[in-house]
C-alpha cells in the first residue's frame, strides 16, 4: 500500500456516530478516572499509531487544535499525512504550543512539565496527553483518588514515563494548571485529569 | 426522517461539536473552573437555554433517552420546546421519568429522584460567574479565581448578616467546588445544592450567552460557602405538597382564587406524579389521577 | 479609489491606518470567546455586528459630552465587497459573492497626549448593507475606545469597552431581556419565602417596640 493510499484509509466508518461514541468513552472516563471505558475498534491507523489513540485524535482534533507527535510517531510519514488527512490538524511547534499529544511509547517521553500547562487565569490551555498503553494491569500499581472517584481506584498500567508517580504529584503541585492523560489502551479509554492524586501500592 | 436528513444529527456541525467537546473534558479536569468556548447561536434565543442545548447536543448519542425539564417540570414551555427540538434533530427517546433518563437538561431545579452513576444532569446557565453580581468586570473577576481571592464574596454574605441576620441569598447560592473554585450553581433554589454534593450522575454546565462551559464529576465536593456562626441552611415548608403529600421536597405556591387562596405542590413534576401512582395523596388530590405521559420510544 | 484620509496623511496631519503586526492572525468572534482587552480587530469585528440602536446611543453621546472627541466625517462610502474562499486544493482563490457593505473613516481632532502627538485620529466603521447611520456610529465608538491607546482618561461609558462590548449584540440583548417571560417561579418562591420571613420578623420587632413605647407613655 503506498502512503497516500494509508493516508487515506483507515477512518471512521461514520464520522457523526463513530466520533460521538468514542467522545462518550472519553467524556466518561475523564468523569470517572480509573476506569476502563471500551471502545471497539473504529480506526484503523497507520502503525505505530494504535488504533485507541488514533480514534480518539479522530473524534477531538482538528484543524483547531495544533498536535504534537513523539519521535516514534514523528519517524514515519504515514501517521503525520493520516492525521493531517483525516483532522485537519496542524502539527505543534513545540510540545507547550500543542493542544494534544500522541505519544507511542510513553516510557521514553519528555517530562510532562514541558507541554503546555495552561496559565493561572486561563488553566484550560493545556495540553492533553494521549498515551499508548499496552495495558493496564502489568505495570506498577496506582491506587488512584480524587473527584470522580467514590473512594477509591486502581490501575496498573503498563509502559508509563519514567518517574512517573513523582511528576504526577508535581502536576497535581501545579493545580489548577496542569496536563490531563488520556491511556489509550487495546481495550479502550482510562483517563487520568489533573485533579487525580496517585498513591503508588508497592510495599 | 425527512426532517432529520435536513440537518446533522443533533442539529450542529461535527467541528462545533469537537470544539464544545474538548471545552467539556476541560471542565470536567478542573472542576468548578468555567472554560470559555465558542458559543454558536442556536435556533433559539439566547438566555433560553442555548448554554445547555450546545452540551446535550455534542454529548447526545442515538441510545441516549433525553428528559428536560423547566422549574421542575416537564410540562413547562422552555422544557417542552427543548424536548421537542431533540427530538426531531437527534431522533432520541425522550421521557419525564428521572430514573429512565440517560441526560436530563434542567432549568432552575435538580430532580428530587437521587441521580445515580452513568446519568448525565446538563443545567442551563444564565450568568456563570459567581462574582458577576459583585464586579461586573470579567478583567476582575478572572483575576480572582486565579489567585482564589473569594474575599469579596464573603464579605457580601457576611453584609447580609450584619444586615438581615441570615444570608439572604436563596437561589443561585455560591458553592466551592473541592476547596478550590468559588462556583454558581445556576439559579436552582439553594435547596438543591446538597444534591450536587458527591452526586454519582456527571453535572455538566453551559452558558451559551455568556460562552462558558463548567462541570462537576461525580463524587466530588460542592459545599456552599456559609460562616461558623451561620451555618447554611436549606429552604423548608411548613406543610407537605397539596397533591401527592411529599415532604422534604421543593414546593410551589399555586394561586387558587383571587383571593390569594393557594397551596403548596411539588415543583418536580415526576416525583409528584409517581408519587401518586404509588398511592400517596395530599389534602388537595383530585379524586381521579391525572393522565401521564409515558416515554416515548424514538420513532 | 484612494481615500479622503490619505491626502491628510500626505502632510503627515493624520495617524497612519493602525496596522496590526506582521505576525498577528485575524482573530475571529464567531469562532473564538471574547477575552478583555481585546485587540482591535476583535473589536471592531464586535461593533460590526452590534446592535445599530445601541452604537447609535453611545455613539449621539460621545457627541454630547460623555467622551467627546470633535468628529468629521472623512469619508463615507457604501459599496459590494467579494467574497473568496481559499481551497487549499486550488491554485487561485474561489469567489463566493459579493456582499454590500458600508464605509465610514472617522477623523477626529486630536491634541495630543503623553503617549501621542497632536494630529487627526480615526474612527472606523465597517457595517453590513447600505446604513450610513450605523457606520457612523460604530466609528464614533471605535474612537472612543481607543482612548486607552491614545493615552486618554477613561471617563464615559463609549470609551469602556468590557461594558460596551459586552452589551452589543443584540441577539443576545434580546434573548436575555426576553428570557424574563419565561417562568420563574422556582427561584421566586425562594425570595418569596425569604421577604416573607424578614417581614413577619420586622413586624414582631416593630411590635414590640410599640408595646414598650406605650408601657413608658402609661408609666
């Protein structure tokens, strides 16, 4: 398949219905951190874009939204002209102008204070993060507690940035600026907000 | 289907809809903080509710069941038109039973039915801004939610007591939203706001007029402001609804004659109606129940 | 065509036309909230599409005292503008039509400040369709509210723009003041019960204050 063919390919089957699920996945899952929203497979991306991540960057972005890829999305020209294709979105300068990030393998990324956090006065101009996730049951532990949550969550997933439980709690520091995480895994949406302060369960 | 083929499925277009989308996954990250978004005008005057047809319009999906309801009832003309405004651009099941309904859209009360997990309540928001009635000036009023200086608002409830020996605030009553944002709960009675209190159902808010988007997970911490020494109260009625004998609800005063004869009913229309179906009857009840309107499948 | 405006700015007796920076994007209202203080194209974009009853108000009392900033029409001129589409699939750009619209360049005396020397400042107006009123209008309170620019004290309502943008589109003027039909009768049994409540307490005080006047009188 040539890459204006894979450019092409791969959308939404029905852009109205398809977007407005996987939005409900992640409206749900913002409101309700931890938990697992499913989400069948809507989108099929070129690789290493998966397929969870590219439906969400389907059903939220456009040509609004400047969108930062890490370098193992940035290495191969098809998911750069299939996002363009399919989202009209202009790709981001730098990680603090970008709207949204997609990130293939999270345990690699930069820190998270170097996306945009928003300012005091306006702490929605952030970036979101979308991170692809294997799955979330092999990594380390995260009991998980803040609004959203009744008492209560865990999550366990797998690849996430280095020192991650630390620069969660310097996001949590920032509030309410701060960056968002969306997990992108096989089976569906999880999404960390701001507000979800993180206990690590290692004894 | 004729009429739905003229517009896209909940009548605004997909990029709208993604732009007042991520607003609300914004909101629902920093909670009580009101995003602004790029309002659109809707077929439909502002100050009518555009705020929150805007957010059930970019939530609602094909298996959504809609009840709206105005001032507690379903019957009302702003609920009636919204409702009906759905159903011919989105085609969804609407309903009047709280417990059925998947999004509820609401003006000026919340259910006295406990919402429950999954359930999405969407308030239309005239003024959204806590401290507008404060300093008209959002240059100000943005200021002082970034540095949380809520000074002024205390000052003010603490006036009201000084002058009238309780805080004469009684609908729209400010609350703080997980101990950060001083938020407004839009003109519901301040009996209400303990509902919002680690409700299970997601509080979405919008205010097309004034373009902005707020929200309140479930589970998360809304208390009203009030001092030590005056503690926040709700409102409470002498005597149980006039229909179907509710007590601990909110009630309407009905004018019955021209003399100022009147009683007191439920505003929440459903809960009076099951109420009666169930059996239970006011001093007023008219002898035969009224015919109800049942949920209507999408056609 | 040139402009009256230019023969002015010739002998250097006129601000230049207040070009915003090279790097600047348009903003766009229909797609963006408004933030305060807001740029200049946002706001004439505002007064573009405010409501012409409004503008005319403010405009009629900048002429009588409350801002007044000695204006003379320039230039008034009512013409049909193209409008294209840029494709970005297409070498040239598309035209959609043409739209009439109306002109005014405002000029207004001016003698100067800390931050401006004495010249002749403008006042824009661009409306829709052919309205010479409005364009007037709308160019009186563009002048007035560039007095923060100019270094001017900000001293009526014209020159205030969170008020008067805020306050200048008239569907949601309307939708608001009409809203009020719609029924309250919620939030009204709250205040109902409230003054009913405070009032049945000042009347037991009043009482009481009379009971004991007339014990003191009968002593």
């Amino acid at each position: 398949m040539d890459i204006a063919t894979q450019a092409i390919e791969g959308g939404f089957a029905d852009p109205v219905f398809d977007a407005q699920t996987v939005f409900r996945a992640v409206m749900d899952a913002m409101a309700r951190p931890g938990t697992l929203q499913p989400l069948p497979v809507f989108a099929r991306p070129p690789a290493p874009l998966s397929a969870t991540a590219g439906a969400i960057a389907l059903a939220l972005c456009d040509n609004d939204t400047p969108l930062w890829l890490d370098p193992a999305l940035q290495a191969p020209a098809t998911v750069k002209s299939w996002l363009g294709f399919h989202t009209g979105a202009p790709p981001a300068n730098t990680p603090a102008d970008a709207h949204f990030a997609l990130i293939a393998t999270p345990a690699e990324m930069m820190s998270l204070d170097g996306f945009s956090q928003g300012t005091q006065d306006y702490p929605d101009r952030s970036t979101t993060l979308i991170l692809q996730v294997s799955d979330l049951v092999s990594g380390t532990p995260l009991l998980l507690e803040g609004p959203g949550i009744e008492t209560t969550a865990t999550i366990a997933p797998a690849q996430m940035p280095r020192h991650f439980v630390e620069q969660w709690k310097q996001n949590n520091q920032r509030f309410p600026r701060g960056v968002d995480i969306v997990l992108a895994s096989p089976d569906g949406v999880t999404c960390l907000p701001r507000t979800t302060r993180i206990k690590t369960m290692e004894a | 289907m004729t009429d739905i083929a003229t517009y896209n499925f909940a009548y605004l277009d997909e990029q709208t809809k993604r732009m007042i989308r991520r607003a609300i996954l914004k909101g629902i990250a920093i909670p009580g903080y009101q995003v602004p978004f790029a309002s659109r005008e809707m077929p439909m005057p502002y100050g009518w509710g555009t705020g929150g047809v805007q957010v059930t319009a970019s939530i609602i999906g094909p298996e959504d069941v809609l009840k709206v309801i105005d001032q507690g009832a379903d019957d009302t003309t702003n609920a009636v038109s919204i409702r009906a405004f759905f159903k011919k651009v989105a085609n969804v099941a609407v309903t009047t039973e709280t417990a059925k309904a998947t999004i509820i859209q609401t003006r000026h009360r919340i259910p006295e039915h406990p919402l429950t997990s999954g359930q999405v309540l969407v308030y239309q928001v005239p003024i959204p801004e806590p401290l507008r009635f404060l300093e008209p000036r959002e240059t100000e009023t943005r200021k002082m939610h970034a540095l949380e200086e809520y000074g002024l608002m205390h000052v003010k409830l603490y006036e009201d007591i000084a002058r009238h020996g309780r805080i004469a605030t009684t609908y729209a009553y400010p609350v703080k939203v997980e101990g950060r944002y001083v938020m407004d709960p839009s003109p519901t009675p301040k009996f209400d706001n303990p509902k919002m209190h680690r409700s299970p159902a997601l509080q979405l808010f919008g205010a097309g007029r004034e373009k902005r988007i707020y929200a309140l997970p479930p589970f998360t911490d809304v208390v009203s402001l009030d001092f030590e020494d005056h503690p926040f109260e709700v409102q409470t009625f002498d005597q149980p609804c006039a229909l179907c004998a509710a007590e601990n609800v909110y009630l309407d005063e009905v004018i019955l004659d021209d003399h100022g004869g009147h009683m007191f009913v439920c505003s929440d229309t459903d809960h009076c109606e099951k109420r009666r179906e169930q059996g239970h009857r006011g001093h007023l009840a008219p002898e035969t129940p009224l015919a109800l309107e049942k949920t209507e499948p999408a056609q | 065509m040139p402009r009256v405006s230019a023969i002015l700015a010739r002998e250097g007796l006129i601000e230049p036309d207040g070009d915003m920076p090279q790097d600047h994007v348009p903003g766009d209202i229909t797609r963006e909230p408004l933030e305060f203080p807001m740029a200049r194209d946002i706001r004439l974009q505002a007064l573009s599409r405010g409501d012409e009853g409004f503008l005319l108000a403010l405009g009629y009392s900048t002429q009588r005292g409350y801002a007044r900033n000695h204006p003379f029409v320039g230039e008034v001129r009512i013409g049909e503008v193209e409008l294209e589409l840029d494709v970005p699939e297409l070498p040239f750009a598309a035209p959609l039509g043409s739209v009439r619209v109306t002109e005014c360049q405002m000029v207004n005396q001016f003698k100067g400040s800390a931050k401006a020397p004495p010249q002749f400042t403008r006042g824009y107006g661009l409306v829709f369709g052919q309205s010479e009123r409005k364009a007037m209008a709308m160019a009186l309170c563009d002048r007035a509210l560039r007095a923060t620019e100019l270094g001017e004290d900000v001293v009526a309502a014209a020159q205030d723009e969170e008020f008067v943008i805020s306050h200048s589109d008239n569907v949601q003027a309307t939708g608001f003041v009409e809203h009020l039909k719609l029924p309250h009768y919620v939030d009204f049994q709250a205040e109902l019960d409230l003054v009913r409540r405070m009032r049945a307490e000042h009347d037991t005080r009043e009482n009481a204050g009379k009971a004991e006047e007339k014990r003191e009188a009968a002593e």
